[in-house]
C-alpha cells in the first residue's frame, strides 16, 4: 500500500444524520453487541486468553516495545509481528502493532489489527476511540462517528475502572482519553459529514471541559467558517494559534488573515495549472493530527542516495523533488485532492528529514526548498 493510503475519501459517505443517535440507542447489552454496530458482522466465540508465560512471545513483545520507544518502528513492527505469530490469540499484541503502524503512516493496517483486538480481547472505549480517530484521519466519518459514539457510551459504564490505568502503555497502546478530547473529535467526524449545528454543539462542550485546548477553537473556527460566519471563525482560528495549534496559522494564512499572508496559498488559487488539485478550502483541510512521518521519509531519502545508479542520472535537487512527487501523487490519488496544509506538512517533514541524509545540502534553505516544491506542481 501507498504511505498515503489513509487518506483514501469515501466521496458517497452519506448515511442519516442520526448515526450518533442510532448507535447510542441500541440495547447492546453484551461486548458483541458493540462489535456487530461497527463492522456489521458478529464476533463468534473465541479464545481471549491474554496473559501469556510464553518467554519467547514475552520477549519478541518487549523487543518491540523498546525498538518503538527508541522509534525504531520497522524494527518494532517485525518484533510484533513475531510475537503475534507465537500467540495469535493475545489482543494486546495487535494493539501494540496498530501503534507501531500507525507511526508508520499505515493507518489502514493499524485499523485491520484494532479490529483484531477487539474480535480477540474485550471491549475497551480507548479501543473504539483509537480506531475512531484513524477513520476521521481516512475521512470516513461514518464510521469514525460510529466508533466514538461506543466509546462515549463504554466510558460511562467503566469510569470507575479507568482511574486505576494509565493513559497509555510503553510502545504508544492508549488505555485512556480525556473526555475532552473525545468531544473534540466526534466534533471532526460531525464537521466533515456537514453537521455543522451538531458540531459545534460538541466543541462547545470540549471548551468547557478544558478552556484551553487548541484543537477544539481550531475546528471551531472551521465550524464557523462552514456554517459563513467568517468573523467569527477567524476569531477561534486565532485564538488557536495563540494557544499552539500547528494548523491554526496556516488556515489564517490560507484566508489571507495572517501577518504572515501566504503566498503559496495565493499561487494555488491563481494557478492555472493544478494537476494534483491543491486546495486552500477549509473544508478540505486536514483536521485530525497530522502523522510523523520524518523516519520513514528519512530512511527512503538515504536509500535513494545510496543508489548510485540514480544519482548518476541525476543531481541531488531532482531526486528530492521526484520523491516529493510521488508522495503527493499517492495522496492525490487515495484524496482526490491535496489539502495545502497536508502539503505544507510533507514539505516540512521531508525538508527535515533530509537533514539527516546526504541531500541536506540540495537546497539552499527551507523557503528555497518549499518554493521549488510549489513552483514544480503549479507550473507546466
């Protein structure tokens, strides 16, 4: 699969307004239940043994939790694929390999083993969030809505039990969300399914939790925006980027309210060539966190350089761009369409990656780097 797979739109995604309502309706009275609502298939009886004295699969488990510390993810990834193969029964391992995936940028492979933590262990709301998040990222918010709509509901039923957890394990599994945070991001799957009223109502309710989270005035500056309440929508976009929120100034810049007016946004909107489609509507933005991909650019820039063949045809500058290319290729054909500040990011994290590499010195600086990358995709 391409590294931008996780992108992939559903263009049709339009079921009824109510998921939220149907799902929290439901008389789920058993773990099942929850599993048959999201995937529409039932979860037959199975073996969710999940402590194991195996000291092989303990080990190739440990291995990989320390390679994903150390950000070793391929390495992380082999380990919890061994310790998978010694017991294919245990939940835990497969949550733990949907993180390593999901910091490679797979998300469609983390999403296929939180499946398989669910249909193997018990169900956990953390578990329905997680996967909740990686649709909203997909922009699937069908089923993103679906997924978090559970997890508000197991929360209430285990609020006690959280208490004694912690929010997340070694090797990156989440076992626990703050409730504004949940707010916010069933608010995202609302957002992109149009139901603005819902939405807001949502972020609202994050603000109110935590006053402070950047995020939440991020997509209600978006909401507003949506809903042709540009004033106001401005106004929360600020108020994001004041309180840190890395998108927050590019929309600004986007919408040409920033002090750092973006010119790259104005060669997107006067191009007359657009092959990949890059967009500057803040609908299309991205809104879920974008994933740290600087490792896997990283160790594919180096592979380049060491191919000594390539590099005798041509210069540093070309290989980059071609590579930057490729990337916004698969984007553009999982999207339909590349979202600037999903472009902006990739250029950022290449761009850094590349310092660690034999092209570091292939462009002159990073406004020299990012004005190529813009020039070559808007100009025949």
């Amino acid at each position: 699969m391409g590294i931008f797979d996780f992108f992939k739109s559903k263009k049709n995604d339009n079921q009824s307004d109510n998921i939220r309502f149907s799902v929290q309706s439901e008389t789920a009275t058993s773990s099942e239940d929850y599993y048959l609502i999201l995937y529409g298939e039932p979860r037959p009886q199975r073996d969710s043994k999940t402590i194991s004295t195996d000291p092989q699969m303990l080990n190739f488990q440990q291995q990989a939790i320390n390679l994903y510390e150390n950000e070793d993810y391929q390495g992380a990834l082999d380990y919890a694929t061994k310790a998978i193969q010694r017991e294919p029964s245990n939940y835990y391992n497969y949550s733990l390999r949907a993180s390593i995936k999901e910091n490679m940028g797979d998300v469609d492979g983390a999403l296929d083993d939180l499946k398989k933590s669910l249909y193997y262990g018990k169900d956990w709301y953390a578990t329905y969030h997680s996967i909740a998040t990686l649709y909203i990222r997909k922009q699937e918010p069908s089923m993103g809505l679906k997924a978090i709509s559970i997890a508000f509901k197991l929360k209430e039923s285990n609020k006690d039990l959280e208490q004694s957890i912690p929010s997340v394990t070694p090797g990156g599994v989440v076992l626990r969300v703050e409730l504004y945070v949940m707010y916010a991001n069933r608010a995202n799957a609302e957002f992109q399914l149009k139901q603005y009223e819902s939405a807001k109502r949502d972020v609202e309710q994050s603000l109110r939790i935590n006053p402070d989270y950047a995020r939440a005035y991020f997509l209600k500056g978006l909401i507003y925006i949506a809903m042709n309440e540009q004033e106001s929508g401005i106004r929360f976009l600020n108020i994001a980027a004041e309180k840190g929120d890395p998108f927050a100034l590019s929309m600004l810049a986007q919408i040409g309210q920033s002090e750092n007016s973006d010119k790259y946004s104005q060669m997107i909107d006067n191009a007359n060539f657009n092959p990949f489609k890059l967009t500057t509507e803040p609908r299309l933005q991205v809104t879920q966190g974008f994933p740290d991909l600087v490792n896997v650019f990283r160790s594919e820039l180096q592979n380049s350089a060491h191919d000594t063949i390539l590099r005798q045809r041509q210069d540093d500058k070309t290989i980059v761009k071609v590579y930057v290319f490729g990337l916004i290729e698969s984007y553009y054909q999982n999207a339909g369409y590349v979202p600037k500040n999903a472009l902006d990011q990739i250029i950022e994290q290449v761009y850094k990656a590349m310092q660690y590499t034999d092209f570091a010195y292939a462009f002159h600086s990073f406004d020299n780097f990012k004005y190529e990358i813009y020039y070559s995709f808007l100009n025949k």
